[in-house]
C-alpha cells in the first residue's frame, strides 16, 4: 500500500506513484479539476440569501451546519454566461485564508487519480478565463483538464480596490 502525502497546494500525491487525485468538476461545459483536499463539501442547490451591495459574482450567503459561507457565482466571476432557464447549480465548498466559499458550478463529476508526469503548464491556447486561474493542465482523452488554482480564483481582495 502507498503512503500519501498532502502538498502545500492541497493535492495529494501517493508516495512512489506520483500522481494525484482531483475532483472534477463541469462549469460551461468545461471540465476542471480541484484538488482532492481542498474540497471540504459537495452540496446541491442550496438557499442563498443575498447581500445588499456585494459585487455581482457574489450570489450571497448560505449556512452550512451553522457556519456562514460566502457563495461565488463562478460563471459570472469567470464572464460567462448565467446558467440555463431554470437549471440549478451545485456547490463545492472550498476554504481561502480561513474562511468557507461556496463555488457555484453546473455540475460534479468523479474523483481522478491522475499521473505527475501527464501535468503541463497551461498552454498559450487555453482560454483566458481558464488560465488566470488555472496552475497547469492534463490532457485528457478528447480534452484538457484545467486544475483550478482556489487562492488565484478567490483573490478578489486586491482586485477593485481605489488607487
């Protein structure tokens, strides 16, 4: 049996295999991985109560077992188009500088052990939305797989802010 380690960025390796597990997920059609330890929940729609004069991509705040989570709309924080009619999202629970974020996304997918050696840095080609926060890629039959960076995604603290 193999021994796992958990790196810095939350992905886990499995000692003398090296490779690494992530959750995929659907967002427009696109499938993105997150590593496996950063998810803390997987929930289905849930009741958001909004927040006067959040930006746009924050859709509210929802409890979770008596802890309030900040949701992100990622479809509106990455620029794409709102969900279909009157499909409801999901939700993956991440944390960022200590505190709970509900990202919500179209779908779940399934857990991927995937080998280092197959991991590239992100291709000039990909999107730019996938890229700025995207830490690298795998090539997967048929597509790619973005690794979602939370931190780079979740940095909005320094974005907006007056000069």
């Amino acid at each position: 049996m193999n021994d796992l380690v958990v790196r810095d960025d939350l992905s886990v390796v499995a000692v003398g295999t090296g490779s690494q597990d992530f959750v995929t997920i659907k967002l427009a059609g696109q499938t993105l991985g997150i590593p496996v330890l950063a998810v803390h929940d997987v929930l289905n729609a849930q009741k958001i109560t909004k927040i006067p004069l959040a930006p746009k991509w924050v859709s509210g705040v929802l409890n979770l077992r008596g802890r309030i989570v900040t949701a992100i709309d990622l479809r509106n924080r990455l620029g794409l188009d709102p969900l279909e009619g009157d499909k409801q999202s999901m939700s993956v629970v991440v944390e960022h500088n200590e505190e709970p974020y509900s990202l919500q996304i179209d779908s779940v997918g399934e857990v991927l052990s995937l080998d280092d050696q197959l991991f590239e840095r992100n291709p000039v080609t990909l999107d730019p939305r996938w890229r700025e926060v995207s830490r690298g890629i795998y090539r997967l039959e048929g597509e790619l797989l973005p690794i979602l960076d939370v931190d780079k995604l979740l940095a909005f603290e320094t974005q907006g802010k007056a000069a």
